[in-house]
C-alpha cells in the first residue's frame, strides 16, 4: 500500500477553504484513476509542534509504483493545478507526504 498525506495548515478563510475544498477539490480527487480509498480528517489539536494543522487528507493506492502512475495523470495534474485556486483561502500551500 502507499499513500499520499496532504496537509493543511489552519486557512485564513476557513467557511471559504471548506466550501471549495468539499465542492470542487474533493471531486477533482476521486477522478484521480487507481483512487483505492481517500480519508479526510478534521485536526482537532495539533501537539508537539508549532504547525496548527486544519485538515489531513490521505489518499490511497495499491502500490508505490501505481500511485506514480496515478500522479502523472491528467486527473491528477488537474488536482494539482487546482492548488492555485484553493490558494486564496490558504496562508501557505499544504504539506505532501508520499508514504508507503
């Protein structure tokens, strides 16, 4: 299994950052091909650091090698040119952890 752990700090809009992300980034992610499973976890309290996480997304594929296949997609580069739009409602862009 590998998964890939998108981050997020806490946004300057968060009614606008929710809104968009649930609308229109979540959408764009389910079309990512091989998608095995996705999580989205609402941080309740961040310890032992100074980072003030908001949300923790995971993303799930079979295999390291398949969710390398799965980033050079059209589906997934559609995500990540989304970045520039849920910018607006982010003080800086989220952290992206490939784990296996």
């Amino acid at each position: 299994m590998a998964k890939m752990i998108v981050m997020y700090d806490q946004p300057k809009d968060k009614e606008g950052f929710d809104k968009y992300y649930h609308e229109v980034h979540i959408p764009l992610a389910e079309k990512v091909p091989n998608l095995k499973n996705a999580v989205v976890h609402n941080v309740l309290q961040t310890m032992n650091s100074e980072q003030q996480l908001y949300l923790i997304a995971e993303l799930e594929f079979e295999t390291p090698e398949i969710l390398t296949k799965s980033l050079a997609s059209p589906e997934f580069q559609a995500v990540q040119g989304d970045l520039r739009n849920i910018m607006q409602y982010l003080n800086k862009p989220p952290v992206v952890a490939l784990v296996d």
